[in-house]
C-alpha cells in the first residue's frame, strides 16, 4: 500500500515538473510555474515521508521473520536427538542459524521495495508511451538490457564471492591453527613453514578478490553506460522532434528525468534475482533442519517413574549407531550391543570394564534414552525407558559425559544447571562432594567466577569436577560417570576417588573407567567384549579367574603407573 | 567534506587515533604512489564524464533544440556517445586500479602480522587469548576487506562526484547554486545526527550479534547436557530473550535511518523545486537559459545521492578504523625473545648448563630460583614435582621458550641469547604434552619438523621409533587426510605423530612433556615404546608425570618451590630417603592390585 503511494508520487514528480516547464517556463506564465514548482516541493515531501516509511516497515518485517526463524531454529535443535546431532557439523548448524537466516533477511525485505520497483518500472513507461508512443519505445529499447547485464553480473559474482568467502575461511584456519599449535611450530622452528602456507592463502584470497573485482570492473560500467543510451536517444531523436514542434521541450525534459528514474529499479532487479537465489538455497538449508523430527519424544500414553532406588536392568538388548534415520546423511550402522543382559540392583554400583569400542559409553547412554534401543528393553525401577515420560526420565538419571561441556556462566549457575533455584548451600555441597569446593574458592570471584569460552580458562580435571559437581545436584536415582575423572591431575584424583565413594554410597551407579582404582571403587565389574558380557564379579574375583579381564588391565598396565601418583 | 564529521565524536577513535592511522596507512601505501595517482587520474576523468552528460544535454537545449539548430544537436549526441563510450573504458580500468591498490595493502597487512606473529615468543601467547590474536588477522581484517572491496570504489567516486558537482554547477550558474545551497545546512545537520546515531546502534548490533552468535554456539556444542538434565524449554527461552534484544538493536538502527533518508529525499526533491521554480523565473526575467534549469535538474539528483551514501559509508569507515588501530597495535608489540645483533651457531654435541637460574612471570610471581643443573651430552634427565614447583617452566627455559630473568642458559658454552633462533630450533626439538594436528595430511603434519624431507626420509624416521605401521596400515596411508584438526584420531595416535615429527627433525636435545591424561591402553603402551627409542642416543630433559617414566632415567631431577630439591640417580634417590623416596612410597602404596 505505502510502496503503491510511494511509486505514484515518485513517477508524478516527472509528469510534474513537465507541466513547469511547459506551463511555467516556456509559457512564461509565472504563477503557473510558482504552482507547480511547489506542488513539486509538497509531492517531494511525501514522497520522503513515504521513503521513511516503507523502509522502516519493510525492514521490521524481515527482522521480525529472521527472529521468529532463528527462536525455531533453535528451539527445534534443542529437540532433536543425539543421533542427528553425532552426525551434523556443529559449525554446519552455526551457519544455518546465521548466514542462512541473514540471506533470508535480505530477500525478505527486498519484497516490498522490488513491489514498488516494478510498479515504477510499469508507471513510467505507461507514462512515458501517453506522452510520446515513438519517443518511448526508441528509447527504452536499451533499458531492458540493464536488466539482462544486472541479473548477469549477479549470477557471476555469486559464486566468485563464495570464492572469497571460501578462501578466507581457508587462510582462517591456518591462522587458528598456527595460533593453537603454536607449542609445535616454535618446538620444532616450523615457523617458516607456516608462513609459507599463510603466504599461499593470501596469494588465493588475493586472486579470488582480484577475480571479483574484474567481474565488477566488466559489468557495473555497462550498468552506468546503458542508461546514457537512453538519454542519448532522447536527445537526438527528442530534439529534432521539438525542433519540427512535435514534441515540447517540457516533455523532453521529463523523458530525461524519468530515464534516469528507472535506473535504480531496473539495476535493483538484478540484485534481487541474484538474492532470490541465495535466499531460497538458504530457506532450504534451515527447512531442512527444521522438518526433521526428533526421534526421541513421549511414547503416547507415556507414564512417570515409580517411586524407587534406580533398579536398572537390560533385557537382551540390540543397538547400532546409526541404525535409525538420522536425518542429515545416514552412515552404514555399525553394531554396538548385541544381545546385552544386565542388571544393576538398586543402590549398588558397577563398573564397565572393557577395551576402545566394546560398547561401555553406549550402555551409559542408553539409560537416559538419548538413543532408542533397536530390540530389547531397558529398564529403571520396572519401566522400559522408552514408555515412560522423557523429562522426567532425565530428570531422574545423572550423566558426567567423557568431554565436559560448560556454560559461559558463573560456577554457581553451571552446577546450578539442574535446578536454577538451589541454594548457596546445596551448590557448595555439590561441589564439595566432586572435590571442586577448594579451587573455586581460590579463584577471584570465588562461585561468581564466569567461566567457558569467553571467561576463566581452568584445567580439564578442574572441568570434569564441577561436571561431576552438577550431576550431583541434581540427586539423581541413577548416576552415570563415563570416564569421569580422565582429566583430573593424578595428584588430585584420589581426593576426588574418595569424595565419590561417598556420592556412590546408596546410589546406584555405572562408571565406565580404564584406571583400576577408580574401577576399585564399584561394588561390581562387568566385563563388555565387542557388545555383550564377558563376565561379571568383583574386581579381586575377575582378577584371580579371568585371563581376559587381566589382559584387558594388563593392556592398561602402563596406565595404572599414574593412578595415585603424587609427582 | 562530511566524512570527518563523526570521527571527533568520542564513541571509538579520537581524532589523533585516527591521524595516527590514516598517517600510518598513508606510510604503508606509499610504495604504492604512483598507481594511487593513476587511479586518481581515472576517478576523476570518470567523475568528468559523469558530469558532462547533463552539460551536453543543455547545450543540445539551448543551443540546438531552442534555436531550431539540428547541426548543433547532432553534433551534441556524438560527443555525448564518444563520452560515454570513453566513461565506460575509464570507469572499468578505474574499478580495476582501486581494487587492486586495496587488496594489494590487506595482502600486505596480512603478511606481515603474521611474519610478527611467528616472531613471538611464548610468554606472548601465554598472555593473549588464542581468540583474540586469530581475530586480528581474520575479523579485523575483514572489516577492512568490507572497505576495500566496495566502500573505496564508493568513496572515492561519490566524493569526488559530489566536490567536482558543486564545482560545475557553481561554473553554470553560481546564483542557482547559491539557491540551492541553502538545502545543505539542514542535510549537514542531519548527517551528522545520523552518523553519530547510526554509530551507536551499529555498536549496539554487532554486540548482539556477538552475544547471540555465542549463544547459538553454546546452544549447539552443549546440546547433550541440556538434553541430559531436560533443561530444552529453559534454555530456549534464555535464546529468545538474547535474540530479541538483537531484533531491538535492529529496529533501533532502521528507526535511525528511516528518518534519514526522508530528510535527504526530501532536500533533494525540494532544490529540484526551487531551482525549476526560481531557476524559471530567472529565465523569464532572461538571466538563465532552459537549458541550465535541465542542467541542474539533472545534476540535482546526483548531488543528494552521494551524501547518502557517503554517511551509510561511515560505519564502514569507523569499524575499519577500528580494525586497523587493533592490528597497529599488534605490530607495534615488541619481540620478547629476539636475536641478538651477532649471533652465533649452536656448537654440536656440547652440554647443557643451567647456572643460578631464576624466573619470574610480568607481575613478579616467582616460579623458579637458583636453580643449577647440567646435562651431559646423551644423557636423559627426568623432571619430577608436583604441579605447579616450575618443572615445565625449567624446561621451557632449556628450549627458550622463555629467557630467565637472572642466570644463564648455554648449550656447550653458548649463551641460549647469544645462539642465532636457526640453529637453536635445529639444535632442539620440542613435544608438546598434547599432540596437535594441523590440517592437511599426516606425512604433510610430519614434514613440519623438516620441510625439505623426502616421503621415504619421513618413513623411515617413523620406523626407526615403531610408529609406522600403525598409519601405514590407514586406506590412505600415510597420506590420510586429518580433518576438524585429527578429530579422527585418538589422543594416543596425534602423540604419536608428535613424535614422528621429532623423529624426523633428530635433534641432539630433546625436551618432552609427558601427557598428564591416560591415553587408551593399547596406544599407550605403543607411545611409550616410541618415546623409548626417541630418546636414545640423546640428551633428553622429559618432564615426568609417571614415575616409571623418570625410574628409566638416567638421572631424575625433583623440583619442589621453585628449587631443584635432589637430583640422582632414581636409586640413588631411593636409598637417599627423601622428597623422592616419599613420592615413590605413596605411589607404590597408591596401587590398587
């Protein structure tokens, strides 16, 4: 509608100033000039309000769609389950969530500008034939080739910009690289070497700006040229027509004005051709995402845990990666389980003991649902986890993961990541429990301290404490610690070892680990070969009876060098 | 004339920041004068031909169309289609000179920011955050490339479009121009209003583009944990709430700008008025022709244009400002460890001799004092002590990562200082704790040790520490590509590779730092054979985390306080009773079995 009113105004400037100098000028009538120069100043200043307008509309409707996509977007991740997110490339959503949804913003609020556009493009040659049928079509002869020349450029700057882009990520990575690896390249006075390889993707975005730059050199000349032609014509064969007094000069003049009126708009369509591209490649990229289903929701009819202690058993169970659809790009499924029994009584704790591979983190991750069984069931306190209610479920279940994962928060607020409203107290309790409580103290701001990316760097043993210190919070029935303590400084993991012994008390729990000492501290060991039980008994028992148990720690024999040692 | 408006404004760079810059721009871009002037040259005969269409069609007017002269009006379309062909060769060789002056310079910057990067040392990437300094040579330099791809073509023709403009129409008719003129004050006003708004919110949308960037980030990488504690519908709320406050800072800058451009359009629209209106009834009282009053209609709606863009270029300007200051800045930062004037080649074969060292950090922590130790060629010395007693911090020292701050350092008599970086890092090799891989393949990873290494050198430097057969045996080979920086392989297999390179560059002296985390146990029992046969023959410093490690040893050396506390044989150590003897004690009686 504004766009409409904003087009009118704009062609009727020309037929305006027209009438002035026809009427005004020529006329030498100078009332009547007075007048339609300032109907020109009053349709001027509309014309601009209309501008504000239409512009401001137009963009709060792009930025309003771009947010309401990116809230989706996200929301929808946060939904989808594991096995979609092992396979996407975190940085392959980043993009979607961002470059995609900007390509989108930019197509969008271009609608209403190229509705306008058009209707000027239409205005002004309706006009312009009115006024002199002849005059108009020699003239606007050359004008439909700006549009051929713009939609070209647009088509062969595209890809010579994702060339640019392509190779700036290129040089990005050897500077991220030379930067994290700077220990190996000073180590081994590599230094050379890296500069040579920046030096070559230099040379590349170099070439690549340069081929962009040759494209724009070709075509935005041809851009500026074409309308000249018009206005060229319009004074070669315009101005023998006044002269024969078949054309005024009033009209002349406006056929000048109006030509370079349709510059703008006919170079616009171009962009815009170019853009819609983009856009719709981008708009299929985030649909694609967001037309995933997650796998893992309520089973209809999905009923609460029974008040209980965290009885867990697996009943003949079958599993393998990738064995659903994983939505983005299905892998060939590799067998995990494979007919898997066990069962953990309430209030006891496990240990899973096993070589690289044998399926110990997947029986971990079973537990919580973050993947659905292919055959087989598994159960806490008497309910198949695939029945009962999701949240609930995770609610009830802890997990410290191998590769810890903390907020840009405070500590607080990160062991605070269950239950945003415990107290003080509890959250140092926790914490306390996972061996973390001294350090934080010593650090500046003590709980406040924000860490992650963007705050305080601490180690990685200092991580996986207050990941283990969250997991106590939340006081689950059932806890799972998968490889929990690797990272923590063999000087100070049996603190940690005997802080866990007080958590394990009473709680059922699985720890999947390679050090002896800590696998010393479940009740029992079971051990996994290539997806199901080899054996199951104390740790002393498979010690003395089992030679594969004792391969398998003798494998880690080395390893065991570092349990406890206070060097 | 209105680009400098708004950098006195306080918001980011003071005006002798920005001197300092542009001075400093000018003095990097000078070997570049003489294309500076033929682009020069080029803008403004294009700038000319812009120009002369409108002056062309006023002659046509009053000269030909007015007085019935049709010679006068063919003559006019030649010169205008001569012109126009002409503009269209000059524009395009314009577009062409710019471009390549402006990717010629980012080119530069970029190489010599990173030739100043390898020149650090390691207290200087101990200091900076890894993402700050990649920002440097990638975002703000992209700021910059923003500018030079489209914002310098822009600027320099609109500026000199809008100066040679003023200068023509002022030579038409100097009374319209006047008239005309008095539209500015309020354009100027306005401009400056809205680069100084525009540049707070532009402030305020990169922030939060920032801030939801990060938040999208965390969201993806932490998926599992949200997941595991059912936390979804809390942490997409905490989403909405940041990505809404970006969609304000939006609004507020299309707020800003939606009633800018009214203002421009509006002044535009309204000289064209006045300069028919006026301009006619000048011609009326014979002090104007017809054909200037076109003349400035035309060269009217060029006018306006450019301030617009030019003020829409500000930000442009003002976050590339901001780039170049940081990556001045950087420059500027002095090498900590350089050589000196007259350096001499490392000796080979020589000892290594630690006298009455001392270290301390910038703030005066002190990590380590009086420390004396020497190293007999071939021989393998285990450090040993709690985290944090200085035992890296001494070996960073052997390999001048670091220079103490009293005592010395020498290599079979030679001052560490006093030895040219060249024959040092040949001399030494260092492996990391963690085994890091750059992209590309595992031999290409390897030949970063030796760059000139031939394919077989590489494997049998692999082979003579065990190590081959392990990648050998890959589909690829040795010629597997690592991708997302060795995600596909384990801890245990990029130690490994650490060590290939090592065995490649065959150093007389080795440092290793010993991995504080345990690797799987079947790799790891291969990187220990590995680091065994390394070790052979050379004069090795390791920093123990295992005692086992430093019970292979020839000697162990146990640093506690910042101070060597004993150093023997392990034996020796044993028998001694001490700091040593307690730590092995412990250990043993830590096993489990």
């Amino acid at each position: 509608m504004v766009g409409l009113l904003w087009s009118m105004t704009k062609v009727s400037i020309g037929l305006l100033l027209r009438q002035a100098v026809d009427k005004g000028i020529e006329a030498d009538d100078m009332s009547r000039l007075l007048f339609w120069s300032v109907a020109i100043a009053l349709v001027g200043c509309v014309s601009g309000v209309l501008t504000g307008i239409r512009r401001y509309l137009a963009f709060r409707e792009a930025r309003l769609a771009e947010k309401r996509l990116r809230d989706q977007l996200f929301a929808h991740v946060q939904r989808l389950h594991f096995a979609f997110h092992d396979e996407a490339q975190a940085g392959d959503l980043m993009s979607r969530g961002n470059t995609d949804l900007q390509h989108l913003q930019n197509f969008v609020v271009m609608i209403p500008l190229t509705i306008a556009n058009v209707m000027t493009v239409v205005g002004v040659t309706v006009i312009l034939v009115l006024v002199d049928p002849f005059l108009a079509v020699v003239s606007l002869a050359a004008l439909p080739l700006i549009n051929v020349v713009a939609k070209r450029f647009g088509s062969r700057l595209f890809p010579s910009v994702m060339g640019i882009q392509r190779e700036s990520a290129a040089l990005a990575t050897v500077v991220e690289e030379s930067v994290a690896g700077v220990r190996v390249v000073k180590g081994f006075g590599a230094e050379d070497v890296v500069k040579t390889r920046l030096g070559s993707a230099a040379d590349d975005v170099y070439r690549e700006s340069m081929d962009a730059a040759r494209i724009r050199a070709s075509y935005l000349p041809a851009l500026q040229l074409l309308p000249n032609v018009g206005l060229i014509t319009v004074l070669g064969v315009g101005g023998h027509r006044v002269v024969d007094g078949s054309l005024s000069l009033g009209s002349l003049v406006a056929f000048n004005f109006y030509l370079i009126l349709l510059i703008w708009p006919l170079r616009m369509l171009g962009m815009i051709i170019a853009n819609g591209q983009r856009a719709s490649a981008a708009a299929q990229r985030v649909a694609q995402v967001l037309s995933t289903d997650p796998d893992v929701v309520d089973a209809p009819g999905a009923r609460s845990l029974p008040p209980g202690r965290g009885a867990v058993r697996f009943e003949n169970v079958d599993f393998a990666y990738g064995g659903s659809d994983v939505g983005v790009e299905a892998g060939a499924p590799i067998p995990v389980l494979d007919g898997f029994d066990l069962h953990v009584e309430a209030g006891t704790s496990v240990a899973l003991v096993g070589a690289t591979g044998c399926g110990k983190s997947t029986v971990g991750r079973l537990i919580p649902r973050f993947y659905d069984v292919d055959s087989g069931r598994v159960l806490i306190d008497g309910v198949d986890v695939s029945q009962a209610k999701v949240d609930e479920l995770r609610r009830s279940v802890g997990i410290v993961f191998e590769e810890t994962f903390l907020f840009s928060d405070s500590i607080a607020a990160n062991i605070a990541f269950a239950d945003p409203e415990a107290t003080q107290e509890s959250i140092e309790r926790a914490a306390r429990l996972a061996g973390a409580h001294d350090f934080i103290v010593d650090l500046e701001h003590g709980y406040d301290s924000i860490i992650g990316e963007r705050g305080y760097s601490l180690s990685g043993g200092q991580r996986q404490r207050i990941a283990i210190a969250r997991a106590v919070l939340a006081d689950p029935r059932v806890l799972i610690l998968d490889d929990a303590t690797s990272s923590v400084d063999p000087t100070k993991e049996h603190e940690i070892r005997d802080a866990l012994g007080v958590v394990m008390e009473g709680r059922t729990t699985i720890v999947i680990a390679h050090r002896p000492a800590t696998i010393a501290l479940a009740d029992r060991v079971v051990l996994l070969d290539e997806g199901h039980v080899l054996a199951a008994g104390t740790h002393e028992a498979l010690l003395a009876d089992n030679e594969r148990y004792r391969e398998v720690l003798a494998a880690a024999d080395d390893v065991a060098d570092d349990t406890g040692v206070s060097v | 004339m209105w680009m400098g408006a708004g950098v006195d404004e306080d918001d980011k760079l003071d005006r002798d920041a920005a001197k300092q810059i542009l001075r400093r721009t000018y003095r990097m871009l000078r070997p570049h004068r003489r294309r500076m002037v033929f682009a020069g040259v080029l803008a403004a005969l294009f700038t000319m031909s812009t120009l002369a269409g409108p002056l062309l069609v006023r002659t046509g007017i009053d000269d030909g169309i007015k007085v019935g002269d049709r010679a006068v009006i063919n003559k006019v379309v030649v010169a205008y289609v001569v012109i126009a062909v002409l503009s269209y060769f000059v524009y395009r060789a314009q577009v062409v000179a710019i471009s390549r002056i402006g990717e010629d310079f980012l080119k530069e910057l970029r190489l010599r920011l990173f030739d100043h990067l390898q020149k650090m040392s390691m207290p200087f990437y101990d200091r900076e955050k890894a993402g700050v300094v990649v920002s440097r040579m990638t975002s703000d330099i992209d700021s910059l490339s923003e500018l030079v791809q489209m914002g310098l073509l822009m600027f320099v023709s609109n500026g000199l479009l809008l100066v040679v403009s003023i200068l023509v129409l002022g030579a038409v008719s100097l009374k319209l121009l006047v008239l005309c003129m008095l539209a500015l004050p309020p354009v100027i006003v306005a401009s400056r209003k809205f680069q100084r708004d525009s540049n707070i919110a532009y402030l305020d949308v990169r922030d939060g583009i920032g801030a939801t960037l990060s938040q999208l980030q965390e969201g993806i990488s932490g998926v599992r944990v949200v997941q595991a504690f059912a936390r979804e519908d809390v942490e997409s709320s905490r989403f909405e709430r940041g990505n809404r406050r970006l969609y304000d800072a939006h609004m507020k800058s299309v707020k800003i700008s939606a009633w800018y451009l009214p203002v421009i359009e509006i002044a535009g629209l309204g000289t064209t008025a006045a300069a028919v209106g006026v301009g006619g009834f000048w011609v009326h009282q014979g002090d104007l022709t017809i054909g200037t009053v076109t003349f400035f209609v035309l060269t009217l709606s060029n006018l306006f244009e450019p301030i617009q863009q030019l003020s829409q270029l500000f930000n442009m300007v003002q976050s590339a400002g901001a780039g170049l200051k940081k990556v001045y800045e950087l420059l500027d930062t002095e090498v900590d460890v350089p050589e000196r004037p007259g350096a001499v080649d490392l000796p080979a074969g020589g000892e290594v001799e630690v006298r009455d060292v001392a270290f301390s950090y910038l703030d005066g922590t002190e990590v380590l004092a009086g420390v004396d130790l020497t190293i007999a060629a071939g021989e393998r010395i285990a450090l040993v002590g709690p985290t944090g007693a200085g035992k890296s911090t001494l070996a960073k020292l052997i390999a001048r990562f670091y220079d103490p701050t009293a005592g010395s350092i020498a290599v079979g008599g030679v001052d560490l200082r006093d030895a040219t970086l060249a024959s040092l890092r040949r001399a030494m090799a260092v492996v990391p704790q963690e085994g890091f891989l750059f992209n590309g393949t595992l031999i290409e990873n390897i030949r970063l040790a030796r760059p000139d290494a031939t394919d077989d050198e590489i494997g049998e430097a692999m082979a003579s520490i065990g190590i081959l057969d392990r990648f050998a045996d890959l589909p690829d080979g040795l010629h597997t590509e690592v991708r997302e920086r060795g995600s596909r392989f384990s801890a245990g297999e990029k130690q490994l590779v650490s060590l290939g390179r090592a065995a490649l560059a065959a150093p007389e002296i080795l440092v290793l730092d010993e991995a504080t985390s345990s690797l799987d146990p079947g790799t790891e029992a291969v990187v220990e054979r590995a680091m065994e046969r390394l070790a052979e023959g050379r004069t090795t410093i390791v920093i123990a985390h295992r005692l086992t490690t430093a019970a292979r040893a020839d000697r162990v050396a146990v640093v506690a306080g910042g101070c060597l506390a004993e150093v023997g044989t392990h034996d020796e150590l044993i028998a001694r009773g001490g700091a040593y003897a307690a730590l092995f004690a412990a250990w043993a009686g830590a096993q489990p079995v």
